[in-house]
C-alpha cells in the first residue's frame, strides 16, 4: 500500500500494461473487495487495478492488503479528502495507457474484459468514450469525429461515471487534478469538463460490449451515500445545483477552441439538458423511496406549479449569469434553443444511485 503524498513503497514494476482500472474508494470493504477480485479473475497481464482509498474506517486495507497480485496497488489518502479529491486522483495513479472510471459498489464482467481491450488496441485514435451498462443485443460501437462531434456526444452529459475511459497522455495533458479540483466549480462531475477537452484531441466512442453493470436497487437502499445529504441545496440533483452546473458547463464550452455556432448548439443542449433535471428530474428523484433513503432524506410529491416555477427560476438566472454582458450571443442560443427543442429535444440521464466516492 502507498500513500497519496509519499511514493516510497510504489509498485516496482514499471511496464505500462494497456489498461488501468481507477477505483476510489470509502468504507465499503466488502463491494470493493468483491469488485477487486472479479477483474482480477482475468490472468492477463496486460491489465492493472489502482485503488484510492480515502480515509475508510472499516477493513477496507486491511481486507485488500491480503489480495496478493502484482497488478493490483492500494493507495491511501491516510484520511477523508473528499469524494471529489479521490475522484479526480485516482485517475492520476493509472500507468495503463488507457484509464478506466469505475465506483466502488458497481460490478466488471471479466468475459468482456480481452474483447474492450481489443477495441482499444484496434482503435487507438480514440481518446476518450464510455462503456455502455445496457446495450441491444449485437449493437455496434459507436465513434464521433474528433470535436465538436465527440464533445456533443459525450461531455456535460452528467452520466453515472463507471466505464468512462480515456487515454492516459491525453487525460494527463488537461492537468485534472490540477484544474478541476474545485468543488464550487465542477460539484462531482469533473470528468465532463475532461470530455469536453480530451474529445478534441482524438474519436470519441460509445462502447457497447456490457463490460460494466451497476450496483442494484437492493443495494442502493442498503448502503446510503457517503457523499451526497439529499436534504442539502448543494445535492447534485438539487435544482440550484443543477442550475449552477448548467452554468459552469457553459462557460466551459465557451473556452473550447470551436465555432461560435457550435458552442451555442453545445450550451443549448446543456441548458435543456439541466432544466429538466432540475424540474422532471427532481420530480422523479423525491417520489423514489429507495433513493430518498439512499440520500437520506423523505420523499415526497413535486407538483406541476412547483415545476413550472423551479423552470422559470432556472431560465432567469441561467440567463443572467451568462448573457448580462454578452447580449449577442443570446439571438444565437435562442435559436439553437429552438432548434433542439422542435428536433430532438434534448435528454438528461437518469439519477443514479450513490455516485461518487
């Protein structure tokens, strides 16, 4: 085991395997053990596990300590850090040449394992993608063009983060750790804002092979989430926290190195994209008795006026806080607002249950 500040005892074998799996960890020793031991029940070497542990205060270390295997190393932040800390580090750690997210309580499939890294051998103009958790039988894999195309494709999208993977020099070349370690800024979704600018430097793809599944509904009641006190303003699915991520998405958008066409058609789906988390999506999460006992906190009924009002709110200082000084660029938005909406209007992800330690 190492530690976050000290590198004295880090793995001595130096060889980069092709494929590094990030998992961040907190005081969930049985799923992380459990996750642990089905990747390596692979015997390809080719392969590392890197976990980050942050501050657990059950056998967590002591429980992954006893896993002799080389490819597998345990760090330790030596105390709580913060979900967002572990988040964004862990992915520091990977040697592999490619990254892979995954939380502690979802699950691999070791058969799908040799097949996505085939993939990524035979598609190593691919920067950066995700893996699907439920795909159509003999669905294809799916690639953006490099830009905006990938960047419409898989970034602010605010997915559950297992299985996003990227390749390493790209996802180093951002500074991560670095740039988005601010919570105020990025909440718990950092790795959209490293979409944003790894999907310009290479294909993005959607991988559909099922190498990942999430935890269960059983197990989202009976472990409740470390990270997130859903009677908080500041929860992720809270309205005001949408809002204020719809916001940070934007002006992300506006930094990237696109037409100013495509950033208007970018932060246009970004806006629909939040309000109707923060209104329909907010509906569906309160009247979910399993979540809300994940979340800690009670359900209870969103009504339409609630919505509609919730709506409104968000439109207006969305609206302010990105256009008070910039009254061109609202004609543009507006358009391309329309142009979603009577097209395809745009979808949010489902809520997932317990999303990132």
């Amino acid at each position: 085991m190492t530690t976050d500040e000290s590198a004295a005892n880090a793995c001595a074998d130096t060889q980069t395997p092709l494929l590094t799996f990030c998992i961040p960890t907190y005081n969930r020793a049985a799923s992380v053990h459990r996750l642990v031991m089905s990747i390596l029940a692979e015997p390809d070497g080719d392969i590392q596990i890197v976990v980050l542990d942050n501050g657990s205060t059950d056998d967590t270390l002591v429980r992954l300590g006893e896993i002799k295997d080389a490819r597998l190393e345990v760090r330790s932040n030596g105390h709580n850090r913060g979900a967002l800390f572990n988040m964004v580090n862990v992915l520091s750690h990977g040697r592999g040449r490619y990254v892979v997210y995954t939380t502690d309580q979802d699950r691999t499939n070791v058969d799908v394992i040799p097949a996505f890294k085939a993939f990524l051998l035979a598609n190593p103009e691919v920067s950066c993608g995700y893996c699907v958790f439920e795909s159509q039988p003999g669905q294809g894999d799916e690639f953006f063009s490099k830009g905006y195309e990938a960047v419409r494709a898989l970034a602010y999208t605010g997915r559950h983060p297992t299985g996003y993977f990227f390749r390493n020099e790209d996802l180093r070349s951002i500074h991560l750790v670095e740039r988005f370690s601010d919570f105020d800024v990025v909440d718990l979704f950092p790795l959209e804002f490293a979409f944003g600018e790894i999907a310009l430097m290479g294909r993005g793809a959607i991988y559909h092979g099922r190498l990942f599944a999430p935890n269960t509904g059983s197990e989202v009641v009976s472990h409740k989430s470390a990270t997130t006190n859903g009677a908080s303003k500041t929860a992720f699915f809270a309205p005001q926290a949408k809002l204020k991520l719809a916001i940070s998405f934007s002006r992300h958008i506006r930094q990237l190195p696109l037409s100013a066409g495509e950033k208007s058609m970018l932060a246009a789906n970004v806006f629909l994209r939040e309000v109707r988390g923060a209104t329909a999506g907010f509906k569906a999460v309160m009247g979910n008795e399993r979540l809300c006992i994940h979340y800690r906190m009670e359900p209870r009924r969103v009504g339409r006026l609630e919505m509609m009002k919730t709506g409104l709110v968000f439109s207006g200082r969305y609206f302010k806080a990105m256009f008070a000084n910039d009254i061109g660029a609202v004609l543009p938005f507006v358009g391309c607002l329309l142009k979603t909406t009577f097209g395809k209007l745009a979808r949010g992800p489902g809520v997932q249950p317990d999303l990132r330690h």
